[in-house]
C-alpha cells in the first residue's frame, strides 16, 4: 500500500540519497558531504535531486553564499540524522558475529585494582559480546541512581533491597614496607607504629582483639576512603595498613609489601549484587557466571 501519492513509499527512496542529503544537510556543503562520504561533489548533487524528485519537494536553496535547508528540508534533516546516528550505534554493537550488549558495573577500587583488572582480558575472550563499562567507587554505591546492571562491594551482603552473592572471602591482616616489618616481632609492637585507617572505625578493635592486643592498640593514624590508596601509603612507609592480602598479592610477591604476622579477622566479604527489581539480562548471567568460575 502505498503512503502518498504517485506510490511513494519510504522503501521507495534511495539510502545513498538520503545519507547524500543528510550529509550535506549537515554541511551545507556538497563539497563537505562529499569529503565524508568519500565520493564526488556531482555524485552527492545528484543523489540530493534525485531525492528532491522522488518526493516531490525542494530541500535546498542554492544562493552565492551557499546552501540553505528550505522549511521542508529543516524538517527533513534532524529526523535523518538522528536514525542514522542510531543505526550506527546499533551497528556497533556487533561484534564476532553477536550483537554486543552493554553491561555496567560497579566496583569497590581495590577489588578492581587486586582481582578484577588481572583477569579482565579472559573475560573479554570468552564473552566478546559484553560492552563492559566499569566504575569504580570507595564502597559507596547507589545501583538505582547510577543506573548499574552490578555492583562489587565489601561488606556483610545485608543491604536493603538488593540480592548479594558472595564473591571472595577477605580476611584482614597488616601489612607494610619491608623495612618496617624488622620493627615488629610481636602484634603488641603495633603500639608504636603509625595506624592507617580505612572508613571503617571497627577494623582495627576486630583485629587487635583477634591477636589479643585489643589494650595495647589505638589507631590513630590518617585516615583513608580507599583502602588500596590507604595501602600504596604502607609501601610508601607511612605506617601500617590493615586490609586484604588476598587483594595486594602481586605487591606481596614483589617484596614491596609485607604480612608481618599471620594472624587474620574475617570483617567481610566481596559480594557481587544488583537490585532485587533489575531483570537479569544476558550479558549480567554471562558476567556472574564467569566471576564465580574465576574466582
């Protein structure tokens, strides 16, 4: 069925002519149009009379200055340029044969420094169609308002509202320079050491009274958002950290870093969680089940 008269259909005019005119739309170029398009000046010309012919209307002005949209030509353009804008974003999304599928994730800093950054390129191998987009944050995380598929954060996995797998367990433990590590035989040595502090006050109290010293400790020492940041101030000699060693293994292995006693508190857990309310889309199953498998 026909939409207009004379049998004019959409599927009845020309894609070349329609990206020719956006194009120069665009512009107000042929010339330009040309250049972008990679054809010549009279391909583009004549692909915009064609158009004007097809439909039956004027959709430049040709003046000494230039070209200018008539009024069905403004109306013509942005509705062009917004389809193929979109096609091309569509079209982007293919990749080895499969539709690639955006898939945004929140995660604490020294969870993606540690663990996820080591192992991101085997996820990419085994699930090419997942466009991963990652943010990183301090533990603090808003899934509704940051329009998050996931978030990986540490805690107890008691979060209002949201459905919390369990990921890695994460004991703490000390750790600082080398040299620092000489000074301390016992925990009851921590006394007279600078204390890093992360944002949770409870951290240290949890740990001193594991090793029996809850008496003999007060932490006192800066205070950090970022518990990887908190520990790059440990390599640097400015005091004593106390978080994962599960998440600072390269840095342990290199001898930059030390766990100058084996005695760990259990304070949390990594949990990979989404909003009880977020369907399960098949880049998230992909991205959960890879975690699991991996970790």
């Amino acid at each position: 069925m026909s939409s207009a008269k004379g049998g004019f259909t959409p599927a009845s005019v020309s894609l070349n002519a329609l990206r020719a005119f956006e194009a120069s739309a665009r512009h107000l170029s042929f010339t330009k149009a040309a250049e972008e398009l990679c054809v010549t000046q009279a391909a583009i010309s004549h692909q915009v009379k064609a158009l004007e012919e097809r439909i039956g209307a004027t959709l430049f002005r040709r003046t000494p200055k230039g070209l200018v949209l008539t009024d069905e030509g403004m109306a013509l353009a942005p509705t062009l340029t917004d389809s193929f804008d979109r096609m091309t974003k569509l079209l982007e999304k293919f990749e080895r044969g499969h539709m690639r599928e955006v898939l945004t994730v929140g995660v604490v800093g020294t969870f993606a420094v540690g663990w996820l950054l080591p192992r991101l390129a085997d996820f990419r191998e085994k699930n090419p169609f997942v466009d991963l987009r990652m943010l990183t944050n301090n533990n603090k995380v808003d899934l509704a308002g940051e329009s998050l598929d996931y978030a990986i954060r540490f805690g107890d996995g008691a979060w209002h509202g949201v459905e919390a797998e369990r990921v890695i367990d994460a004991p703490f433990a000390p750790l600082c320079s080398p040299a620092l590590a000489e000074r301390l035989e016992t925990p009851a040595d921590l006394s007279g050491q600078v204390l890093l502090r992360s944002y949770r006050p409870q951290d240290w109290p949890e740990w001193a009274k594991a090793a029996g010293v809850e008496d003999q400790i007060d932490a006192r020492g800066p205070l950090f958002d970022s518990s990887w940041v908190m520990v790059q101030a440990a390599i640097q000699r400015e005091g004593v950290a106390l978080a994962p060693p599960v998440m600072f293994e390269r840095e342990l292995v290199e001898g930059r870093l030390v766990q100058p006693f084996a005695i760990e508190v259990d304070v949390g857990a990594y949990y990979l969680t989404r909003l009880m309310t977020k369907p399960q889309t098949p880049s998230m199953k992909a991205f959960r089940d890879w975690l699991q498998a991996a970790r």
